[in-house]
C-alpha cells in the first residue's frame, strides 16, 4: 500500500523507529530538569516528535487498525499539539512521553516491523 507520493507505508513506520530512536538518544542519561535546561536538547526532541506524529499520520488507516497496540491517535494528537502550539504540553507530560510512551512505541513498532 503507498500514498500518493508512492512511498510504501512501511517506510514511514521506519521513520517513526529511527525518530522514536533519536528522541532517546538525545535525552539518555538527563533528568527532566536538564532536558528542560537544555534548549538545543529540548528543541531536537519536540521535533523529533513532531515527525513521529507526522509520519503515523501517514501510515494507511487499514494498516493502524490492524495494529492497535500502538497508539496512532495519541501520537498524532501529539503532534498537532506540539506543533500548533494550542493546549500546550507541560514539562511533566513531555517527559513522560520521552521516558514511557516512546520506548513502549518502539517495541510496538519492532512488533509491526517482524510481522
């Protein structure tokens, strides 16, 4: 199944991994005070999360449904809050997602990539 750009919907699943993967490796070993403080770290991580979003948004509804251990709608509200700006995320919940949504996300996404 591709989109209209003929890029197969699993590509965008790898996406997601390799994002998911970058947001870990740029907050690993920091406390939630220092991902705060530290503006460069911050920014790379919203944005990463931001392409999570933007690449499961691209993923074909079929596909989501038939996978519903990973929850598509959370992620990309996510992004749209992240990216708009509006209902903003708090610290707290932003490193709640960094530090449980997103390692349980990528072992859901290494469940979808072996099937």
């Amino acid at each position: 199944m591709s989109d209209a750009r003929g890029r197969d919907w699993s590509l965008y699943v790898h996406d997601m991994s390799l994002f998911a993967e970058n947001v870990l490796q740029y907050t690993a070993g920091m406390t939630q005070s220092q991902f705060v403080a530290d503006r460069k770290t911050f920014d790379a991580t919203v944005r990463n999360l931001e392409l999570i979003g933007e690449a499961a948004g691209r993923v074909p509804e079929p596909v989501r449904a038939a996978n519903s251990h990973i929850p598509w709608r959370q992620i990309i509200a996510t992004r749209n809050r992240l990216i708009h700006g509006y209902l903003g995320i708090d610290n707290d919940t932003l490193w709640n997602i960094i530090t449980v949504d997103v390692p349980e996300m990528i072992e859901g996404l290494r469940m979808l990539r072996s099937s």
